[in-house]
C-alpha cells in the first residue's frame, strides 16, 4: 500500500524532488547550520543530544546517518555515545564538502565516512549496519516508503532505526506561534542572509506535508519495522521516532 503524500517541491520545476532538494542544499550549505539553530530557537541541539541516546554503543558499533548533511550528527554521534564508526551519507555535496572540514576539525577522520549518495538506492549490502539515524531528513525523500525501505534492509537483524523529524504541531497556541515564526520570520531571514529565500519557504512547506505521528510509525509498520514509537518532543514541534528491524 502506498500513500499519497503530497509531493512539495523546493522551487517546483519540472526535475524531480531528489534533484531539486540536492541543488536546494548545496545552495544553503553555507548557511545551513546557522538555519538549523534558527529554525528550532536552538533547542535542535538539545532534540539531537535526544536522538543519539537512542544508540547503545554496545550494540549499536557501526552507524549509518542518512541525510547527514553538515555531519553535525555523525560527530556528536561518536562523541556522546562513543560508537566506533559512523557512515554519514547525504545527496549534497556541497553540505558534505562542510561536513568533512567539521569532521577533520573534529579530529574524526577516522571514525566518520562520509558518502555522497541517493537515500532511496542505499550503496550498501543487506544486513550492513547495527543502527541507522535520520535526523530533519526523511521529509525531504521523494519516495518516503522506498527511503525505509532501503534503510530496513540495510540494519542487521535486531538493527535499530532513530529519526528525528519536525512534527505537525497539535497544541493551537503553540502551532500559532511556529507557523507565524517558521512561515513568516524564517523566510525574511532567509531573504536578508541567504541567496535562496525558497529553501526556506521549503522547510515550511515540506512540515506540513508530512505525514507525523501516528501516520508515519503506520508507514514505518507497512514497511516491515517493529516496535515502531513515537517520542514527542518540545510541545510536539519535533519527535523522535524509533522502530527495529
């Protein structure tokens, strides 16, 4: 069973939406940390930090992180939860082209890969890794059910998957103030800081087409996982979601 989602675009042209979210993020890439923080006020550090409890570096020693952009969490990965080897793979080589700075700064050369490649076409063998993190990515798939798939099929049996992803807000007053904050605040931000005001419209756009909460762990039962859950985060402006395969 496939679901419709609406398909939102960056900047709707006739390409496809991979094409288009890979050409939106090398343009950002300069910016894109910076958005990050804006974007959730700071506290995406803090939903980060969240996430990576997740993993048990006993069980889980080798990690892929999809969509791993900057590699900001391919880093705090290794250092807070001590993992030996991290693969951060990202359709834009322009936010990996940052992220391997980061990763050197950080002294990490030897524990972080990073990979340019397509999240819906995993270059990796069945069975290849104890745990997989997505963290503000799967949004940004084209085809949402073949994304989970290919990360299922390449978690180990008993392999875990974590995703952090922006939710649709519940709570009235506190939907309000994100919509008017992220709708309307970001983009002229965007405008005055960035040579591409549509990515950040984007990042609206693309929130509120997705589909959170119990739909997607409903998607992510449909795809094969188990023990799917969902975590609500900061009045449910985010969650983190978790499933074994």
């Amino acid at each position: 069973m496939t679901h419709d989602h609406d398909t939102v675009k960056p900047y709707g042209h006739a390409s496809s939406k991979k094409a288009e979210v890979g050409e939106m993020f090398d343009s950002i890439a300069p910016t894109y940390d910076l958005l990050n923080r804006g974007t959730s006020l700071g506290v995406d550090t803090l939903w980060r930090a969240k996430m990576i409890r997740q993993l048990d570096a006993s069980v889980h020693k080798k990690i892929l992180d999809v969509a791993t952009g900057t590699a900001d969490v391919a880093i705090q990965t290794v250092k807070r939860a001590n993992v030996d080897h991290v693969t951060g793979l990202d359709l834009s080589e322009g936010m990996l082209s940052y992220g391997r700075k980061k990763v050197t700064a950080a002294g990490l050369d030897e524990r972080i890969t990073l990979v340019q490649g397509d999240s819906e076409n995993l270059p990796y063998a069945d069975d290849s890794f104890d745990a997989v993190t997505v963290s503000f990515g799967v949004r940004n798939f084209e085809n949402l059910e073949k994304g989970l798939s290919e990360m299922r099929r390449v978690l180990r049996p008993g392999g875990k998957l974590v995703i952090l992803e922006f939710s649709r807000i519940t709570f009235a007053p506190i939907r309000w103030g994100f919509n008017f904050y992220f709708g309307k605040i970001m983009p002229l931000i965007g405008r005055l800081q960035s040579k591409d005001p549509r990515a950040y419209a984007y990042l609206f756009e693309s929130v509120q087409a997705f589909p959170s909460g119990k739909t997607f762990t409903s998607i992510l039962d449909e795809v094969g996982y188990k023990q799917t859950e969902c975590k609500a985060l900061t009045f449910g402006i985010a969650s983190i979601y978790t499933a074994v395969k």
